[in-house]
C-alpha cells in the first residue's frame, strides 16, 4: 500500500511501454487505462507530470511478424502503431508527453551498453552478442523477489521473454542473424540489433533521466522485463532507477485467462464490433481496483453501459434546471463528497470505492431534483464537482450528440400526433425510433431522447 500526498508543484515522472506487433488487446488496456488514472489523480491532485510512453517497434516478435508478411519492419509496425493511437483515443486516454520509437535510438542503447561493457557487468558472447552477466548486479531479483541462489549466471537466454525460473544472462544486443532479414544496424558494438529490455531503459533514461519516479506495467512484465531494466540502469548509472513501480494484476475474460483457444480474447475493435460504447468499455477497465484482477465479461459491459449513461442522464438534469431555489445544503453535500473520493484516491487509488462515494451523491441529488429542491445555481455547483471528477475519470459525453435530420423529423411528428392526441401514431412512431436505437423519455420539460446502448 502507499498513498499520495499532496504536493502542489512537485514534478512527478512516468513511463509506460507498448509494443506494435498486433491490435493491443483488453488486457493491454486495462493496464493503459490504469495508469491513465493514475496520471490523471495525480494531475488533478496538483502534480506536474511528464508522462513517456516508450513504442517498442523492433523485437522478436516485430520482426517475427514483418517477416512472415513479407513486408519491412517499418511499414509492419507503423500500422499497429497507428491501431494502437486510434484506440487509445477511442478509449480517452491521455496523450502522452512523448511516444519514442526504439528504431530511433539505437545510438543511446549502444552508449549505455558501453558502459557495461566498461564495467564488466556485461561480456561479448562467441557469435558476438552481448549479454549482461547478472552475478555482477547484487540486487538482482529485488523486485521480483527471486532468489540469488535460484539464478543461472553464466548460462545465457537469448529471448525477449521467458519465464522467471529462467533467470539467466539476458541479451542485450544480438549479433545479426539470418532470420531477422534487413533488420540490422552497423554500430561500435557490433553488427546487430538491441533487445527489448534495453530499448526501454535507454529511451526512458534520454526522456525522463537517470531517475524518475513512475514506472508503470502490467504484473507480467515485472520479471523479466522491469528486473533486467532495474539491473542494467542501476549498472550503468550507479543510481536509483525508478522510485515507485505501478503494476496492475491481470484481466480475466469470463474467468479465464484470455486465449485465441478459448475464443475469450478481444481486441477493442472487436467490442466496437459488438456495438459495446467505448466510454462503459473505459468504466469497465478503470471500475476494478489496479491491484485486483479484472474478470470481463458481456454482463459486466451491459451493467458500464449503464452506470455511464446514469452519470450522462444525470448532467442532462442538471443543464435543464431554470429554477431559482436555493438549497444551502448542497454545498456541504458537495464538499462531502469531494472529501470522500479524494481521500479513497489517495489511498492506493481505491477506484471502486470513490466511484461508490459519486453514485450516492448522484442518487441522493436526482431524489433533490424530483422535489424541486435544486435551483440552477446549485446545479451549477455540481456541474462543476462532477467535471472535476471526470478529469479523473474521463467518462461523460463531452458534447451532446447531434441526431441525423431524420430522427429530428421523426420526433417533431411524434410529438405533433401528441398534442392532437393521435396517440396511436405517436406509439409507432416511438417504436420507428427504438428500432433506430432511439429511446425517447417523455418528462415535464419536454421529450429527451437518448442513443440505445
């Protein structure tokens, strides 16, 4: 456990990672989500963040992939790269400061294993790739808690990824081989190309230094990949890598892992597909608690969709408040709640439990509005409460939608036959609607209509 305290100009740094070898899957963005709250909390709590999000565009599996298609790495990897910006916008989550390519810095992952190679913490192997000899680095195993006595120094993984019972030398630049085409760059260390674990500590080290304070990552990645990170960075710069290590547990589907097998594994654009809105997909993802798994389900997607549209019906209210009541409670109701969320955020950013604190205030508000009892200063008041929620959260229609002049002219008839009480006509026309994914709501103020979810 640990907790934000509030620092007002302290500059927090953070680095996260995606690689561009297919459309990225829930699961990767259950971790993007995460820490998309988590940058946002800390926005909204005063911090000044510079957030890098390193692009992983050449490894086994980018190169594994170019080469069955039999295209370039670049054009391989720029079309998931740019899969992957179209979704992380379709998800609403914050842009990052910087998206470095590791194609890009081969220069700064030759210097820092340089200077490995200067201090004997890491060696050439026979066929010239060099590895880091992970004896030489006494807090090996440190954040994942692997046993000293259980490593293999000496012995060598030349794969990007391999389990922690495989703890050996790990690759840090791999000599040219065959089976990786025209993916090679002519360096002072060698004919070759870098391995992954490399990649991100010389970008997030050129962007962010040789210390910062947020790494952020899925709980697999925390062996091999942020070990071999934490030992090759501290090895080289003889400083702390990273203060705080952010990982979010694992997304289940179903309540199973995610596999092609068991035909459980989605991408966002197969949601998408399914008609499910992109904004209850982000709900869902960011409801859960970061160091809980996540089971996601079809049941669960319906009840976000849900949830959201209470939170967008709710703002709608308050805009269409005219009256001039005055409720001198609503104040110390709103100071509450903004107590409330702020003191679970701050508590390991405990999610479900602020989102529990915003849908009491909701209902206790709408139980208000029914009995006339807020006037359209209180409503502004809470407007202003729940857009600073949503600076966190990132949830609510920003804009009203705009209906097609069809639907415009389908409701100005139905209301038409209702005045003349032609109410026959008016329920058809209700029914043209709904089958259009239309739902209208008949209240005092007037029709208010909605898109189906």
């Amino acid at each position: 456990m640990w907790a934000f305290i509030h620092a007002g100009q302290t500059r927090l740094q953070c680095n996260f990672g995606h690689s561009v070898y297919d459309f990225a899957h829930i699961g990767n963005f259950r971790a993007y989500v995460c820490s998309d709250i988590l940058k946002r909390y800390l926005k909204y709590s005063g911090y000044k963040v510079k957030h890098v999000m390193n692009i992983t565009d050449v490894d086994d599996k980018t190169i594994k992939g170019a080469n069955k298609e039999g295209i370039s790495l670049k054009e391989f990897t720029r079309r998931y790269e740019k899969a992957f910006f179209d979704d992380i916008e379709t998800l609403n989550i914050d842009k990052a400061d910087a998206y470095p390519r590791a194609t890009e810095h081969i220069k700064e992952m030759a210097a820092i294993i340089k200077k490995l190679l200067s201090n004997k913490t890491a060696y050439k192997s026979e066929d010239g790739s060099i590895y880091y000899d992970i004896s030489k680095f006494r807090g090996y195993g440190k954040l994942s808690h692997t046993k000293l006595g259980d490593l293999e120094a000496g012995k060598r993984v030349k794969q990007d990824q391999y389990e922690k019972e495989q703890a050996q030398d790990f690759a840090l630049w791999k000599s040219y081989d065959k089976e990786d085409g025209e993916v090679v760059w002519k360096t002072e260390i060698g004919n070759g190309r870098p391995g992954w674990h490399i990649e991100c500590s010389a970008m997030s080290m050129k962007y962010l230094g040789d210390h910062f304070d947020i790494h952020a990552g899925g709980v697999d990645l925390i062996f091999p990949h942020h070990e071999n990170e934490i030992a090759q960075s501290e090895a080289s710069t003889k400083k702390k890598f990273v203060n705080y290590w952010f990982h979010n547990e694992h997304l289940l589907v179903d309540g199973h892992k995610m596999s092609k097998s068991l035909g459980n594994f989605y991408t966002l654009r197969d949601l998408l597909n399914k008609g499910y809105n992109p904004k209850a997909i982000r709900y869902l993802l960011l409801s859960a608690h970061y160091r809980m798994q996540l089971n996601f389900t079809e049941e669960a997607v319906k009840a976000a969709e849900h949830a959201v549209q209470r939170l967008n019906d709710f703002m709608i209210k308050l805009k269409e408040i005219k009256n001039n009541a005055d409720n001198k409670q609503i104040q110390k109701s709103i100071d509450k709640t903004k107590k409330h969320f702020e003191e679970a955020m701050d508590d390991d950013l405990n999610i479900s439990i602020a989102l529990s604190y915003i849908f009491d205030f909701v209902k206790d508000t709408n139980i208000l509005m029914m009995e006339n009892k807020i006037g359209k200063n209180n409503a502004k008041k809470i407007i202003k409460l729940m857009h600073g929620f949503d600076n966190v959260l990132g949830i609510l229609e920003e804009k009203e939608e705009k209906l097609n002049p069809e639907i415009k002219r389908l409701i100005d008839e139905r209301e038409k036959a209702r005045k003349e009480k032609d109410y026959l006509k008016a329920d058809k026309i209700r029914q043209q609607l709904k089958d259009k994914g239309i739902i209208l709501e008949d209240t005092k103020k007037g029709v208010r209509w909605k898109k189906e979810r």
